[in-house]
C-alpha cells in the first residue's frame, strides 16, 4: 500500500483552507444581511435576514419632535488648522468612519471650510448634520462670537457630531495665516449656556450613564469623557458611561433653538468611527424616549413583533446586527 | 474489533502525549484568556462580515495568511457550529477599556474554536518535528521525544490557548520547508516558505541556511544547484503575489507588514523600549543567520554526505534559537526557538530540556505579568468571579517591570547554545585530536 505523503498533505490542507479564506474575506463573501419594518395592528414588526447565524438587536423609540437626519457632511479642509493631529490621520479616520456608514446604507459628503460656510448659512437647517473630528471648527462658520452663523444654524435645527478636543475652544483659520489657530473663551457658555459644560481633564467613565440603556442597546462600548459634556447640561441623553460627573457620549439640545450637539468624548481611538456610525445610523436625539428593544437569534429571515404600551409621537426604528455590527437600517414609521 | 483498535490507539505515546497536551489545553483555556489579542481576532472576524476586507478599516496588522485562516475559522463557527455570537459586551467590561479602546470579550464557543483550531496546530507542528528527528535517527523513542517537548513545552500551549497567537501556523510551514527541501521538491520548499514568512516574519532569517544546503547538495554541479535554488524562489514569489492579490488589487499592499513597519516607528520614537533591543540589533541578528548559512556550508563538506540532512535540520532548527539570543520584545515569538531544543533534546541530550524549561517558564511568566486580567474572560462568561474585584486587584498585583526577566529568559537560550557548541561533535573532534 502507498504510504501518504503526510507533509504533502499538509500542505494542501492548509493552502486549501488559506485560499477559502481569501475568497471569502475579498471575492465571494458568504455574509449577506437585509431586513425591513412593518407596521401592524399588533404592533411594530421587524424581518431580519443574515445568511449565517448571528445576533440581532431590534430597537424601537418615540424621536418626539425631531426631524429625521438625511443629509450627513463630514468636514475636512487641508488649507485649514487642525488640533495636534495630521491631515493624513483625519483623512484615514474619516474614510473608516464612510465605512461604517456605508454598511449602514449612509452615504456622508466631505465638505471644505468654504462649503461648510455655505451650507451653514443656508435654509438647510432640520434634517443636516456635519460630523467634526478635526478639533476645530474653520472661520468660515465660527470664530467665538456669540452672533457666529454656526449658531443661527443649530438654532434653526442643523445637528453636529463632535469628536475630538474640546467642542467650540478653537477656531481654525487658513495655514497660510501667521496664526492658524485661535482659542476661545467661554466656549461652552456659547454652546451649552453652562460654565464648565465641557471636561477638561482626561477621564474614562466607568459608571453607565442615565441612559446607558440606549448605548448598551447599540453596542456603543465608549467611555472616554475627556472633553465630554456635563451632565447638568439640560435637555440631552447621555448614553456612554460618566465619571465626575462629564459623559463619554451626550446628545444634547442646542440651548437656544432646536438643533443637536452630539459629543463623544476623548481623542479617536481604533473603534470610535464604530460607535460614532452606529450612533448617527439609529437616528438617536436628545428627544429620543420610550426606548423598547430586543435582542434575539437571527438565521436566514426571522421575524420579530414589538407591541407599544404608549403612542409614540414620532416612532422610528433600528435594526442592528452582530455583537460588533456590521450591518445596521434606521426606519421612519 | 473496536475496543482493540481504540486501545491500540491509545497505547500509542504520541496519542498519549496528545491527549495530555489537550487535557493541558483545556484545562488553562477555560479558565485563561488575554483578552487583547483574542478582542482583535473578534474585531478582524467583524470587519470580514462587514466586507471591509483585512485591512480597509483599523484592526488587523498583520501578514494576510492568519486573516485568511480567521475568516475560515470564522466560516466554519457560523456555518458548521452556528455560533451567532463571538463576543459578550457586558458593561462592566469597559472598565479595563484601555488607550487602545474597548476589549470585545469572547465567548466560550468562539473560544472553543480558536484555541481549538490553535491546539490542532500545534499538533500538527509537534508531527512535523517527530518526522524531522524520525529521519535523522530512524528512532521513534527519540522522534516522540521530540514531539514530547514541542507539544508540552509550557509556552507553546499558553501561547496557543492563552494568548491564542498563531506561532504555531509559521513553525509548521518552516518545518514543511524544511522537509521539503530535504526531499528536493523546491517548487514545494518554496511554497512553504513563502508561507512561513506570510504568515509571521521570522522565519526569513532560515533563508541563508537554506540557500546554503540547496547549494551543497548539490555541489556536483552549481548549475544545478541554481536551476533548483531559482525554482524555489520563483514558487516562493509566486505562492506570495496569490496570497497577496487582493491587497495588490486593492492598493493596500503597504499594510501587509504594516505590524512591523508600524512597531519600527514606534521604537524609533524611543516608546517602546521592549522591542527596541531587537530592532536596533538587527544588522547583527542578519549576520547571526548568515553566520549559521556558512555553519552549515563548512560542517557538511567535512561530514559525510548521509549525515547532511541531519546537520542541515540541525542548524536550520538552530538559527531560530540564535536569531532569539538578542530579547526580541514579545514572548511569543520565542515559540520559534522552540523546535531546536525539542530537535536537540531528541538527537543528542535529554539535558537541553532543562534549558529549554528555563526559558519557557520564564516567558510564560512574563506573559502572565499582570495575571488576573486572564480570568476576565472567565467571569464574564460564567459569572463565578467578580469582575470588579478583579478589576480592582488587578491594578495591584502585577510585575511592575518585565525586561529583566526577558533578559533572564532568553539567557535560557544562551545556555543551551553553549551548551550544545561545547559538547558538539566539532568540538569533541578537536579535543580527541589535540590528544
């Protein structure tokens, strides 16, 4: 009889099980996910579809009065100061968190300090957002005065996510300029009508936040609130962990209007792009309130039925799947 | 018919050998996990299912091979098993959240099939060294030996199943290479040590060694020994472009050695002085391996022709033990050494086991430098401990400074380096002839 080749067979096993993994991370990959939300007379229904055996969070919630996110922009200028970081990093940054956008069917533009200043002081106010990680916002919109047309904006409705150094203490100028950066005072009097609204030391939450029930539901596992916003701050939901009293992640009513300032604490660390996207993706707002949700078990199509004990004034629906997502669809009922 | 058969099998001592390695595995595996490198591969895993491929978003800095072995890990978990969940996100887990962000906890399924697929490796590994010492002596007493060592050595299994690093997978395609080219299939030698090198860098450094035996084997004609050197190194580039298609495809070839691009920038910001003894001795760890390639090219003209195979195991086996003589930062890289103590310990002394003791011991306690955090994953999965004492204690009970010992670990090799030099046969023959 022929004696196997054992390290022949090796091998082969072993380039085989190489090559299937390859095909399956970049050619054919065997993960496809879908879903979609009916509305019935016995409640919410949700059908969830993964081609594998994954977990899936179902969440439902009343958005009260605020008008549904639909228009998302990113700014990024190079000809403009940055806070104590590179262009190349911001770059690579915000191209992780287009990522994790677009697995949440969310398409973000990238936007310059003179088209930032354009849509700022335009009518498009309810349903826009831009998305801050630079540290610094440019002088095209804010320069630290209280009359600055950024303000007029988040009065009128306009929503920003804020990520990296503390919101409103810088205001970027043109790096041609002798000095690229100025620092503002009472900064978060502007914002948040509050002094002492924004941390300033370095801190890392570690008891959950009043409604940490929301951020647990989305996976949101953040907890640096440094540069995070207090808790005394009124109107706003604080859904990451505390720690002397400033919040990893808040949603927060602009104080003079009905915009949103949504600040995530810290410096951009490897997965924050994850939490920011599932943030934005699940439509969340300081309005946000009756939060129902489940998790279940989820292979092939599977169907889930919420039941609502209260009427909700303006229900909308997420519908995230993966223990870290990676598939996630926001739903206006 | 079938009790006979299973009782022969287990009177099989490398079945035996297994079976305690396994019960080992087990055993530390459940109760010990680092949560660090096991929280990347759930990362890795979600960013393939999210089609982000390996390198598109942050997570994975390594080679490809190990990502693509994760995918099917991955595959065959959903698919096979139908495990819906890798990791556990309790709460309480953010309070050992670190710079590098939040540790995704695994779960004991996904961990079931990791260190089980890592276990399967270092079986696997543990075959190819028997076979190595079966060729060289024809002596399967001394070809289990050999097994024995590898399999039981405590690194390889905390490496396995505790660190759940993939050591193992580049220590099996070196032995591969090295049986290959000792059975003068080059196209196959190639192969493997293309994969080798894809998978964890370090095996590059047998290159001279190899580049050496392919020319003495075949010294009759140099023409010969190029045709067969040039096969190799075209199988070898050719096994790495197939592997590396999608990142040429995709632009991102700069990532696949971004870990070690990545760890030089950092030791030339002077931060992470663990490696930089490593990084800065380089020129002299590539002459160390050149060295070796002409060890070999002497020692086997004066020795007869049958014993070159041995000699070539030997030294290959042996550069991985030499290249480590300088601290080389993380202790899993040490599992490289590992195969020339279990290749010596099988063919010339049972004695070099206490080295290789010294220095696996010594490593493993270097891993286990801040102990408690291993057992997160334990009481997150079956809540019989309570996270936040451990937490708590864990920020008290460590080893403030581990380079110390990873200097008295690696003078385990050192040991067993001189100690193999003074009583070779090289030196043995000297001392008879001065007599």
């Amino acid at each position: 009889m022929k004696k196997i080749d054992w390290p022949l067979l090796t091998i082969i096993v072993l380039v085989f099980v190489i090559m299937v993994g390859q095909i399956s991370v970049y050619w054919i990959s065997p993960y496809t996910y879908g879903s979609d939300v009916e509305v019935g007379d016995d409640g919410v229904t949700c059908n969830v579809y993964s081609s594998v055996t994954n977990e899936y969070t179902f969440s439902l919630f009343d958005n009260g009065d605020f008008p549904n996110i639909e228009h998302l922009y990113v700014y990024f200028d190079e000809s403009y100061a940055v806070v104590d970081t590179t262009y190349e990093e911001i770059e690579k940054k915000i191209s992780d968190l287009e990522q994790e956008l677009e697995i949440r069917d969310l398409t973000v533009n990238r936007c310059d300090a003179i088209l930032l200043g354009t849509l700022i002081n335009s009518e498009n106010t309810e349903g826009y957002a831009i998305i801050m990680m630079t540290g610094a916002f440019p002088d095209t919109v804010y320069t630290g005065n209280a009359d600055d047309a950024l303000f007029n904006w988040l009065s009128e409705g306009g929503s920003i996510y804020w990520i990296y150094d503390a919101i409103g203490k810088y205001s970027a100028h043109s790096i041609t300029t002798a000095e690229p950066l100025s620092e503002v005072k009472n900064y978060d009097m502007l914002f948040f009508n509050t002094a002492g609204a924004v941390n300033s030391n370095t801190a890392f939450g570690s008891d959950p936040d009043s409604d940490r029930n929301i951020g647990s539901a989305l996976n949101v596992m953040y907890n640096e609130s440094t540069f995070g916003i207090s808790t005394d701050v009124p109107c706003s939901i604080d859904i990451g962990f505390v720690k002397d009293g400033f919040s990893s992640v808040s949603l927060t009513k602009y104080y003079d209007g009905t915009g949103m300032i949504c600040v995530f604490g810290g410096n951009i660390i490897s997965d924050t792009h994850k939490y920011l996207a599932q943030t934005i993706a699940s439509g969340i707002s300081y309005e946000t309130d009756d939060f129902l949700t489940i998790t279940e078990t989820v292979d092939g199509w599977t169907s889930y039925t919420l039941t609502l004990d209260t009427e909700y004034a303006n229900p909308e629906a997420y519908i995230s799947i993966g223990d870290i997502p990676v598939y996630g669809r926001h739903y206006s009922l | 018919m079938f009790v006979e058969r299973t009782r022969a099998v287990l009177s099989n001592r490398v079945v035996q050998i297994c079976i305690v390695g396994i019960v080992i595995r087990m055993v530390v595996g459940i109760f010990l996990t680092l949560v660090y490198d096991t929280s990347h591969w759930i990362r890795v895993s979600a960013n393939i299912a999210s089609e982000f491929g390996l390198y598109g978003v942050p997570g994975y800095y390594y080679p490809p091979i190990w990502g693509y072995l994760l995918s099917s890990i991955m595959d065959v978990g959903k698919y096979v098993f139908g495990i819906s969940t890798f990791s556990l996100n309790p709460d309480s887990m953010i309070l050992v959240a670190d710079d590098c962000g939040y540790m995704w906890t695994p779960t004991f399924a996904y961990l079931a099939l990791l260190k089980g697929f890592l276990t399967l490796m270092d079986i696997v590994a543990g075959l190819l060294i028997y076979r190595i010492v079966m060729i060289s002596t024809n002596s399967e007493k001394k070809a289990t030996v050999g097994f024995a060592v590898w399999f039981l050595c405590p690194l390889i299994f905390v490496v396995s199943c505790v660190s759940t690093m993939f050591e193992s997978i580049a220590v099996i395609f070196m032995l591969l290479t090295l049986l290959f080219a000792s059975e003068n299939r080059y196209v196959l030698a190639g192969v493997s040590f293309s994969l080798a090198v894809g998978t964890k860098v370090f095996p590059i450094y047998v290159m001279f060694v190899l580049i050496s035996y392919v020319l003495i084997k075949n010294r009759d004609s140099l023409k010969t020994g190029l045709t067969n050197l040039s096969t190799s190194i075209v199988a070898a580039i050719v096994t790495f472009v197939m592997i590396c298609i999608p990142q040429i495809f995709y632009g991102s070839t700069d990532n696949i050695f971004g870990g070690i691009t990545g760890r030089l920038s950092i030791v030339d910001s002077g931060i992470f002085m663990d490696y930089s003894a490593f990084v800065i001795l380089q020129p002299m760890v590539i002459v160390f391996a050149v060295l070796m390639g002409l060890l070999l090219y002497f020692y086997a003209r004066s020795h007869r022709p049958d014993e070159l195979d041995s000699c070539f195991f030997m030294v290959s086996l042996l550069t991985m033990a030499v290249v480590l003589m300088v601290p080389a930062g993380s202790p899993s890289y040490y599992v490289f050494a590992v195969p020339a103590f279990a290749y010596c310990t099988a063919t010339r002394n049972l004695r070099y086991v206490l080295s290789l003791l010294f220095m696996s011991v010594t490593y493993v306690i270097v891993i286990f430098g801040a102990p408690l955090p291993f057992l997160y994953t334990f009481a997150v999965n079956t809540g019989m401990l309570n996270l936040n004492d451990l937490v708590e204690l864990a920020n008290t009970i460590y080893i403030k400074d581990t380079i110390p010992l990873k200097i008295i670990g690696t003078s385990g090799i050192w040991i067993f380096l001189l100690d193999l030099a003074y009583h070779s046969s090289l030196l043995r023959r000297r001392t008879y002839e001065k007599n």
